[in-house]
C-alpha cells in the first residue's frame, strides 16, 4: 500500500514514506533533522480554510474539476471525498455537485432514515402514536406516492381530498373519545370531518342541516371512490396507531411492523428493500431477546423504547454497498473499512471540536472513571482513521475545514489533527532553494484561505493562486466589478424560447377574449401570464391542526361574504325587514355547524362582529336603492362584441333594469383595494358598449372604508356607446401585450400613481410598488427575482407611468360619487358634477 518513496518526491509521498520508514525528514533516524525539499508548485497536499461547510463543498467541487484538468486519465471512480459527518454534508452536495453534470456523484454512508423517503415514512407513521391525529400528519402520510397507489388514488385525488377535508373544517383528533379530558367536542375531529363529506353525497348544501351537521359543497365532485379510499386509508391507520399506543412483546412488535407494509404502503422494488432491511433488523431484535433468556422474549415494552430499539439497529443500516465505489464520484463516511487507496482523496469536515470525537461518558460509567490500556478511545481511534485516510492517497489528498470567521475573517482553529500535520510538514520540509518565492514560508504554500463567497474577487486578479471553474460566480463577480447590478431579465420574452419551452406564438387574428379573462388581467397581470403557460403557485393556506381560536382575513372574509349574500337578496327583493333577526340566528347556527367559528361563548362575539360589517354594506346599498327597489329586475346580457381591429370580447355581465337604465351592483365585505376598482370598471364598460344607443347605464359598488366601521360607495356615471368601446378596445390591447410578455403594470402601484397626479393635477410623481406587489409570486417569477429593482430603470419607470394612467386615468375621471374621509378628495366627472 505504501510506497518508499524513490522516483516519487511530492509532498504526500515523501510524508507517506517518513511514516513507512518511521524517520522525520531526509536524515537518517538519530541524526539531526534534514529537511525534505519539495518543489514550490507541489500540491499533492493542500489544506483549505473555509468559512461554512457549504463553502467546503463548492471548494470540493473546484478541486475535483481541477484534478480532472490536470490529469486527462483520471476517472470519476478514482476519487473520493469524505467527511466525519457526512449526513450533516448531504444536502450541500445535492445542491453542488447535483447541479453539476461534470461531476457524477454517488452519496453512501448515509443512514437509512435519511436517505430513504420510505424509511422517513415509516417511522413518521409510527410517531402518530405520541401525536393527536393532526391533519397535516395524516395527510402527509396519505400523499406519499406508495400509500396513494395502495390506496388507488392519484394526485389529482389526494389535492381534491386535501381541499375538501381542509374545507370540513378537521383538524386533530379522530373522535370526541380521542379527545378525552379535553372537553370531550366533536367539532373539528376526523369523524366529524368524514361525516360531513358523506352528507354531502346525500343532500346539497341549500338545504340546510341534518343531525346538527351541514355537507360540504363540492363532495360529489370527487367520486365515490376517492372517499371509499380514504375511509379505507382512515381505517387502517386509526386500527394502527391503536395497536401502536399499546404495550406489546418483541416478537408481536415485530409482527406490527411487517402489518404496517402490508397493510399502508405499496410494493415496488424501493419499498420492498427498506422492508426487507427494517423487517431484518426487527427479527434480530426477535433472536437477541430469545437469546438473553429469562422471559425477556415475553416482556411487553412500549413503543417508546421499541422505536429506540429499531432506530439503533437501523443507524448502520445505509446504501452503502449500492453507493460506494459505484463508477462515480464517492462521498462516504470517515470510517473504517473506507480508506482504500484512491488517486485522489478529499477529507473535509475537520473542524474543531467535530473531529476527532469527544467520548463523554455518563457520570455513572464505572469503565471510564478507572480507565486501563485497551479500553475504546474514540479520539485515538479517529486518529488513527486520519492516518490510515493519509496513507490511501495514491496521488494528491486535500484537506477541508470550516476556519475563518464569516464577521472579521480571522483564522479560527482547525481540528488538532490539522494543526499538527501542519506542524509535523513545517519540521519536515522545505522549499526548494533557488525556486521563485522560495522564501515564502512552507505554511503559506500549504494552507489556502478561500473568499467568503464563490464570486469574491480573490478567485479573478490576474495571478492569484484561487480559480473557481463556476460560471454563474464568474458572471456574478462581473456584475460586482462594474458596480452595477443587473438588470431584471424578463421570462416570456416574444423574441426567444423561454426557460419552460413555451414561447408564445404570433397568429393573424387573435382568439376572442373573456371579458372574465380581461378582469383577471387588469387585477393581476403577471398571474394571468404565468397561468397561461400552465405556472402556478399554491396560494392554499396552510393546513391548520387545531381548533379555530381566531378568524383569519381570508375566513373572515367568506364568513362576511355569506352572511352579505343573505341580506343582499333581502334588499333587491324588497322583503319585509322583520326576517332580519331570523335570518340572523341562520346565519349564526349555519356557521357554527360549518365549524367557521371559535368554540364556546366566544363564537357569538365573533358572530356579531363579522354580521355587523356585513350589515353596514347591505344598508349602504339598501339606501341608495330606496327609490327604485321595487321595480328592480334582474337580468344578463350576453357578450359577443366586436369592437374592430381583430378585436372580439365574449362573456356576460350581470345588471338589474330600473326606470332610469341598466345597474350593476357589486357588493363585498372587504376593505376596498385598486383591483375593486378595474373589475367594476371592466364590467361597466362591456355592459355600456352592448348597450343600444341613449341607454343610461351606471354601477354601483361599495366595500368597507379602511377600519371596517364604515361603507363606503362608488358610483360610474353612464358613458356614450362608442367612448366605452375605444375605452374597452385600449385595455383589450393592453391585456393582449401583457400576455405575451411581462409589462410594468402593477395595478396597486398604478392606482396610487395615478391618483397622486390627478390630484397634483399633473405635476411629476414618482413611481413605486407596494410590497405586497414586489413579494408576490408571480411577478418575482416573471422577473426573475428582480422585480424591487425594476423601477430603476428609466424606461421602465416610463412605462409603469404610462400603463398606469392609461387603465386609471379615464377610470377616476368617470367617477361620479366617491364617498372618502373628510381628509380625501372627491374627483368630478368630465362634465359631471361631484
């Protein structure tokens, strides 16, 4: 294995041979020291500081490619990286090397609940046992893909059923019973939950409640198989967890567990090998304690220290014989049994206090209070595997550690086995003399200090000894140097494919647009966009796993909306104002049978809160309608508008007739926000281009004031028929650029915007987006996570000015009626009075 070291004076192997030889440098052993000379662009030893593991690894991945340079016979199996705690590394390689595709790379040693979605599944099903049946455990365990297909279900099944459960309101607990000492409620447990999906097989919503319980709308939607699967799926885990929750011998554990592949999760050749090796490590759980005699075979223990048990044994249990050696690139633990010879080794990880380990024993430990030779060290023996790690390089070996401060820069120190390496190389060897910089010291040739980050300059000044072989840090360290920051980069540009493949495609004559499709637009434009080539981001609230003890704003909201719905329906059909009270203690048992409410007596107080806003917007309406509510008749005009140059609107707009001309009424309980304003607006225009010539048509829509104690309502005067078809024709155009490419439209933004100048009456205003706006998802996506700086930009501050007055400008000039506070002011309509 070792070499004497003739015909081969590196560094390493000089080292190695001093260690064969037993001597300390070139003199003969008992003479005085003489010093090896080693020529000064040696480098098959070199040790690196680093100031994270992450910065580790990506100097890992710069050593690998750089011995891949230097040497065109070397292969990927040739090298090995290797680290004490090669689990913590994991993840820094997945990202590193597992975006790289010149470094193949193979990851063993990893213990099986970490490496295995199946173990982690596994063991996650046995923790329902401590646990309270939480929805998002549960569902967890259900949206793993070999529990959906054991089930028959696919993921299209799994989000429908999420969606419904989350809506029934479950939350934790499988019953009452399972809640015991608790207070013993049934709201919001799992029983609860299913029940209610199951009415809502039988009856619909509308009418109303059977057993103090009310369905879930939409339940038929998803199949009778899906629900027949989940019951089944509920069944057997809650049969499960009871039988976890109990006391049992080793050999009925053992029977529980191969119950719980059997019976949960599908087999393929993945689940079948973590079967086969948890199942292992249980039956010799089975033959150690028929072994130790005495009953204990017999003895019932707890979950608790089962689960200890079982993870024990599974710590060693890893993919090692897969991953290692496997033709790539290995990473593996700093173990024995590891320290084959390899061209080319890396050793990173050796950070003080980590390595070598610290035995502390308990107090207790008789064996380590009286300590005799021979007794296990665990420092010794990590010595040792440093020394047998050194002695397997064949050509250059690179130690990593993590030694300077991310704040000030400064060395900190490195594990012992590092610093006296570099003490024992100092005492042994020398540079060359005569070489260039032959007086640079041997420490300073051996130890390399990286920049903090990949793109730090020290890896570009002309004759520096660091390199990087990244191009994204090159590109990024360009960026620096100019001073500048780039520019947001547009995805969706018209003139190239896209990162997705889906360039948008010129055509003669546009498809008819939806006027709902136009709305969703002028509210959010960059969604509308993404959406369209099938991107979307999950807006879903978090799933919750307790009872409600407060209502959030979107809960709030459709608890508000519902409660408005029943009263509007009052106002425009003119019933008797007696049916309020009736209609209000429905609207109180509805919620409460909905499990929209906080439990106890809190539920009514946060009742008569929400039911009051929702009061104030109906009342708004009913008294600006007193004049014409009897005579108030529904009615729908269908859409199909040309409205010239391609340009063909479709959809239907909602109204009622009244003796002066058609209305549009558009209530909602919420604080009222720039995009109410473009979707009234959108309506108003299509209804008043359909309109025939010398028909009046207005709209009406009130939100609640900022504060919630007050209504507020905003009134569009009637437009002539051809103004609203050019204005209509304007925003079809802009929403027609917007889907091809993103544009600076940022409706929030553009309504302060333009609100500002017209009440400046158009002196200069600067442009800005709220930050709701910045942070949303989809406009970080379709600027590339630059969407803060974007307003930077001259032409594109000159287009979001430009966007935003030609949506708003002749939106607030047709404003007849804006009720404000006193401290706001009221814009006149062109021709029109306030």
């Amino acid at each position: 294995m070792l070499s004497n070291g003739s015909g081969n004076n590196t560094l390493l192997k000089l080292l190695q041979s001093d260690i064969l030889n037993l001597r300390y440098g070139a003199g003969e052993p008992g003479d005085k020291i003489v010093k090896h000379q080693v020529s000064p662009s040696d480098r098959s030893l070199s040790i690196h500081f680093c100031h994270s593991p992450l910065r580790e690894v990506e100097v890992a991945r710069d050593l690998i490619l750089a011995a891949f340079d230097a040497n065109p016979s070397l292969r990927p199996r040739d090298v090995v990286v290797m680290s004490p705690k090669v689990e913590d590394y994991a993840p820094y390689f997945a990202g590193v090397f597992g975006a790289d595709p010149r470094i193949p790379c193979s990851l063993a040693d990893l213990p099986l609940a970490r490496e295995e979605t199946t173990a982690n599944l596994f063991f996650s099903i046995l923790d329902l046992a401590f646990r309270r049946f939480e929805f998002s455990l549960v569902m967890d365990i259900l949206g793993h893909e070999t529990v959906m297909a054991k089930f028959g279900l696919k993921p299209q099944d799994y989000e429908s059923l999420q969606a419904r459960l989350s809506e029934s309101g479950v939350r934790w607990g499988w019953d009452e019973a399972d809640r015991d000492g608790l207070g013993a409620f049934r709201s919001h447990s799992w029983q609860w939950g299913l029940d209610r999906l199951l009415l809502g097989v039988a009856m619909e919503r509308s009418q109303g409640m059977f057993a103090e319980l009310r369905p879930i709308t939409g339940t038929y939607g998803l199949g009778l198989a899906s629900l027949d699967a989940l019951i089944s799926f509920l069944s057997e885990l809650k049969e499960i967890v009871s039988e976890l929750r109990r006391a049992h011998s080793i050999s009925e554990w053992a029977a529980l567990i191969r119950n719980i592949f059997d019976k949960l999760i599908a087999e393929n050749d993945d689940t079948l090998s973590v079967k086969r090796e948890i199942l292992a490590v249980a039956q010799q759980l089975v033959l150690s304690a028929d072994d130790a005699g005495g009953g204990f075979s017999e003895r019932e223990i707890g979950l608790i220290a089962y689960r200890r048990l079982l993870a024990d044994g599974l710590t060693e249990a890893s993919n090692s014989a897969r991953a290692f050696i496997s033709g790539k690139v290995t990473v593996c633990a700093l173990k024995p049994m590891r320290t084959i010879p390899f061209k080319v080794v890396i050793l990173m990880g050796l950070n003080e206090g980590v390595f070598p380990r610290q035995d502390r024993k308990p107090s207790f430990d008789l064996v380590a209070a009286r300590y005799q030779r021979g007794d296990r060290v665990l420092s010794d023996e990590d010595r040792f595997l440093f020394l047998e790690t050194l002695l397997s390089a064949r050509e250059s070996m690179a130690l990593t550690c993590v030694a300077l401060d991310t704040h000030s820069n400064q060395d900190l120190p490195p594990s012992i086995v590092v610093s006296e390496l570099i003490e024992a190389v100092e005492g042994a060897f020398c540079v060359a003399p005569g070489a260039e910089n032959a007086a640079t010291s041997l420490r300073d040739r051996l130890v390399v200090r990286h920049g903090l980050l990949p793109f730090s300059s020290c890896y570009f000044k002309s004759g520096s000894e660091l390199s990087t072989y990244s191009s994204l840090a090159y590109e990024a360290a360009l960026s620096r140097k100019r001073g500048q920051s780039p520019k947001p980069r547009p995805r969706f540009r018209s003139n190239h494919q896209n990162e997705i493949n889906c360039a948008p495609v010129s055509i003669a004559k546009p498809e008819p647009l939806e006027i709902k499709a136009l709305i969703d637009f002028l509210k959010a434009p960059h969604r509308s966009l993404c959406r369209k080539f099938g991107i979307t981001f999950s807006t879903e609230r978090e799933a919750l796993d307790c009872e409600p003890i407060e209502l959030d704003s979107l809960e709030a909201y459709d608890l508000r909306q519902t409660i408005l719905a029943r009263r509007l329906r009052r106002v425009l059909m003119a019933e008797d104002p007696a049916c309020d009270d009736s209609a209000q203690s429905d609207d109180l048992e509805l919620a409460v049978a909905d499990g929209a409410l906080p439990l106890g007596g809190f539920s009514k107080a946060v009742f008569d809160e929400i039911a009051g806003q929702a009061a104030l917007v109906a009342a708004k309406i009913e008294a600006r309608l007193v004049a014409v509510r009897p005579h108030l008749t529904f009615a729908r005009q269908i859409l199909q508008l040309s409205l010239g140059q391609d340009e063909e609107l479709l959809g239907g707009v909602d109204y009622y007739d009244t003796p002066q001309g058609r209305l549009i009424i558009n209530c909602r309980a919420t604080v009222i926000q720039p995009k109410d304003y473009v979707e009234v607006w959108a309506l108003h225009l299509a209804l008043s281009a359909a309109a025939s010539s010398g028909a009046h048509v207005r709209s009406l829509f009130v939100r609640l004031k900022p504060g919630k104690e007050e209504a507020q309502l905003v009134e569009f005067i009637p437009l002539d028929s051809e103004q609203a078809r050019q204005l209509l024709l304007d925003l079809m155009k802009l929403c027609r650029a917007g889907m091809q490419e993103p544009i600076p439209y940022f409706p929030a933004g553009a309504y302060a915007f333009a609100t500002s100048r017209l009440k400046a009456k158009g002196a200069p205003k600067t442009a800005s987006l709220s930050t709701d706006e910045v942070n949303d998802a989809y406009v970080q996506y379709c600027y590339a996570g630059e969407a803060q700086r974007l307003l930077y930009d001259p032409d594109v501050a000159d287009s979001f000015e430009t966007y935003a007055l030609r949506v708003f400008e002749p939106m607030l000039n047709a404003i007849l009626v804006e009720e404000k506070p006193a401290s706001a002011t009221k814009y006149k309509a062109k021709g029109g009075a306030a």
